[in-house]
C-alpha cells in the first residue's frame, strides 16, 4: 500500500515537472511574439510617421517656392509697367487709373499691373505728378502685390524758348533791334531797314540795312502752343470786367496775387480780361506782378506804354497771354524809366492829406510775353524785354527795343510750352509689398 502511494506521488511529481516546463516554454514563446507585434507596429508608426513628414516637407517647401516666386513676378510685373508706359508717348491718356492691365503669363505664374496717381487720381491732368506703379503675380496658391513711385522725366522747353523775338509770320524792323542770349527767328520772310544785333533766323531775309549777327536762312518755323493755351490758364484765372475798368485804362495801378483794383484778387496771381471789339486796353505806368490773359475781340488791342514793370506771379509761369484774330493788335510801347505808383493819403474824414508811394521798379517787362492767334505785335518806343516775345502772328519792329533772353525760361517752362517727357524713373526708396 505504501509503495503504492510512493509510486502515485512519484508519478504525480513527474507529471508536475513535465507540465512545468512546457508552461516555462509556452511563456517565453508569447512573450518574443508580443515583441515582435510591438515592434512592427512601431515600425509601422514610424514608417507612416515619416511619409506623412515627407508629404508635409514637400508641400511646404513647395509653398515657399511659389512664394518666393510670386514675389519675384510681382516686381517683375512692376518693371514691366516701367518699361511700357516709358515706351508710350500717351500713356497718361491711354492707360486708365487704378485699373488693373490684362493678366500676362510669366514662368509659373500669373502678373498683372496698374497705375495710380496717389496725389489725386487723376493721371491726365497734370504730367509732372508722380505715378504709383503696381505689379502683383500669383504663383499656385500664393499671390503677391509689389509697388513703387515713380517720378516723370523732366520736360523740356519748345526750342521757341530760346529765342528772344519770334514771329510766326513776316517780320519787319524799321527800328534798331538788340537781341542778346538767342537769336530773332522768323517764320516768314524777315524785311530790315534798320539795324539787328542779333543773330538771325528766318525763312528768307529781305536786308537793307544791317545785321550784326550770323544769319541762317532758310529756317524752318517753330512750335509754339497755339492760341488755345490762353483757355488752358483761364481755368484757374480771375476775371476782371472790362466795364469795370475806367476808360479801358490800368493806370498807376498794382496788380498781383494780392492786389486787385477791380475786384477780388486772385490766388494764383491769374487774371483774365476780355476786350470787348474795336476796343483797347491800354496798360500805363503800372506795376504788374500776375499772368494776365486777355482775349481781344474783332479789332480790339492791348498797349503797353509808359513806365511798365512786369514780371510773372511765380516761377514756370508766363507773363501775358494775348489770343485774338486778325486784326487784333498788342502795341509794346514801354519806355526805359522807372515805373513809381502812388495813392492818394486820406484822413479820418476822407480829405487827402499827402501821397503814399505804394510802390517803385525800373520800367522792364520780364518772362514770356506770347501773342497768339492771328493778333500781330508791334513795337514802339524803347521797350526792354528780359525774357522771349512769341508773337504767332506779323511783328513789327518801329522803335528801339531791347530784349535779353531769360535762361530760366528753357530751365523751368510754363505749362504747355514744353514738350512732355512721358519717361518715368523709379524712386529709391519707395519700394514696398502691399496688402492684397
């Protein structure tokens, strides 16, 4: 019975070790494979971890090259509205403002450009105003805006500017005539019986007597801006009545920007007087510092005599504009004094007490005196001149006259007697990417 038992136990004790071990086995074998799974699905992890980085870094370097490259396009967009409006004479007329150019295709983008003018959207108005250049591209999903003022080239004067006497037709001197700093130029045939020193231009010369200069002939007629040029400056003039003035006579008078005998003054230093037919407006012993338009109708005229001080109200501005038609006369019969204007001195009571100097200048007439239209000129007296005389009609020389060319005159023209400079230069320092 007890070896019985024994033989039980042992047989149970070497059932238990058996099991034992193949238990030990059976966990070792499951813990390689929860290893294994694990570390394929952390491989997994990471392999999908890094496409998924791959794909990000592509699109974002992506991303930045069409960044990059819309920048790139949009001053390119910008530079080439440079380079087409330099290239257009009439851009400022053609091409509208704020709006934006047709879209053009360059490398991988898009670019399209516009002009503006900043100061008041206006650009046909006035060719010296800057103009704001705008380019913007887009390049996939990026898109980009690029700007930069640009500034107008400098006009230059009409070759008429250099001259000290011009006539658009014939040209008669009787009278000694001294020009200095430019030549007398003359359209049509220049008679002389008198004595020129200066040098002359002229389509043919009929020559009695003498000139002192060196002649060219045939000389071809110059531009000048024509008779229309009065209704440009009377857009910003002041209108003096020609009722309002005594006898039609400016007499001991100061007209300017700040003084007005006949009415409200004008800012600008503009006026405008229209010279009812067969009328004269005559201009005597006066200080003039103001653009005066005047437009004479059929057989009116505008004399000059006296004392005369005249100069323009500003620089770049012109000193007389005179339009008329045939048969309308300017008279320049200043003389060489000096030009004192004064005022009765008034008390409380109204009684004059004395007389007030209100002003005193040498008796010239500077800047660029234009008669235009079919109106002739004729010179009478001893008038000094510093400046040009553009008489688009027949000049007549009859007294002694002096003129001194102005070299201001061609450095800074009067509006409308330049010729524009449509070129524009990008201005340092005004570059800049703006919101879209």
């Amino acid at each position: 019975m007890m070896m019985m038992m024994m033989m039980m136990m042992t047989g149970n004790d070497r059932r238990d070790g058996v099991s034992g071990q193949q238990r030990s086995s059976s966990r070792h074998r499951g813990g390689t494979y929860l290893l294994v799974l694990a570390m394929g699905t952390l491989l997994t992890v990471i392999g999908l971890s890094i496409g998924v980085a791959g794909r990000i870094a592509t699109r974002t370097t992506s991303a930045e090259r069409d960044w990059s490259e819309a920048g790139v396009l949009a001053q390119s967009g910008a530079e080439l509205a440079l380079a087409t409006i330099s290239a257009e004479s009439k851009w400022r007329e053609l091409r509208p403002c704020d709006d934006w150019n047709p879209v053009v295709t360059i490398g991988n983008g898009h670019v399209k450009w516009k002009l503006k003018d900043p100061g008041d959207n206006d650009l046909s108005n006035n060719p010296s105003d800057p103009v704001l250049v705008s380019g913007e591209a887009t390049v996939g999903a990026a898109a980009r805006r690029f700007s930069v003022l640009a500034s107008p080239g400098v006009a230059r004067a009409l070759p008429v500017l250099s001259t000290g006497l011009y006539g658009g037709g014939a040209v008669t001197v009787s009278s000694a005539l001294t020009v200095s700093g430019g030549p007398v130029h003359a359209a049509g045939t220049l008679s002389n019986s008198s004595t020129i020193w200066a040098d002359v231009n002229a389509q043919s010369i009929v020559n009695t007597g003498t000139i002192g200069g060196f002649v060219v002939t045939p000389s071809d007629a110059l531009s000048t801006p024509g008779s229309e040029v009065l209704l440009d400056y009377q857009a910003e003039s002041t209108q003096i009545l020609y009722s309002l003035i005594p006898l039609g006579r400016i007499d001991n008078k100061i007209l300017s920007a700040s003084s007005n005998p006949y009415g409200t003054a004008s800012a600008t230093g503009v006026y405008f007087i229209r010279v009812p037919s067969s009328s004269t407006l005559r201009i005597r012993d006066s200080i003039v510092r103001a653009t005066l338009l005047v437009q004479l109708q059929a057989g009116a005229r505008l004399i000059l005599e006296g004392n005369v001080a005249w100069n323009p109200p500003s620089s770049g501005m012109p000193s007389l504009i005179a339009a008329g038609l045939p048969g309308t006369e300017v008279v320049a019969g200043t003389g060489s004094g000096t030009v004192t204007v004064t005022a009765a001195q008034l008390n409380a009571l109204g009684i004059q007490i004395g007389v007030l100097t209100l002003g005193s200048a040498p008796s010239e007439l500077n800047g660029l005196f234009h008669v235009a239209g079919g109106t002739s000129t004729t010179f009478q007296s001893t008038p000094q001149i510093v400046g040009t005389w553009i008489s688009d009609g027949a000049v007549t020389v009859g007294g002694t006259t002096k003129i001194v060319v102005d070299p201001q005159l061609a450095t800074n023209p009067p509006r409308r007697y330049a010729v524009p400079n449509d070129t524009v230069t990008a201005v340092p320092g005004t570059f800049a990417w703006d919101e879209r």
